[in-house]
C-alpha cells in the first residue's frame, strides 16, 4: 500500500538557536545534521520541503 501524504508542501520554521552551536555563537553542523536527518523522511515521500531558520537575534544586533 503506497502512503499518500496529506500535504504536498510543507514549511518549517525553526529558531535559529536550533542551529547554535553549544557555546551560543556560529552554527554547529552536527545540529543542522540531525535537523536534516528529521526531514529527509518526509521529503524522501515525496513532499517539497521548505526550512526557515531564524536569526532574529542577530537581525536586532544582540548577537553582532
């Protein structure tokens, strides 16, 4: 039986701190790395899969 997926396209909007690295500055790969590896399912069935990271911290200067 092939599984049919209720949504074609899907946007995800992760929080850049998602992406952070242990020490809070810069990104760290192996984060960006599980948060592919969560996705790569879904896309994988066949769904255009679109990610916004934020940086809102960094837009308002606090991390600059």
């Amino acid at each position: 039986m092939t599984e049919r997926l209720q949504y074609e396209r899907i946007l995800i909007k992760l929080s850049g701190e998602c992406c952070g690295s242990p020490g809070g500055a810069g990104v760290d790969p192996a984060a960006c790395a599980s948060v592919a590896d969560e996705v790569l399912p879904v896309a994988k069935l066949g769904a255009q899969v679109a990610i916004v990271v934020g940086a809102g911290n960094m837009i308002r200067g606090r991390d600059l």
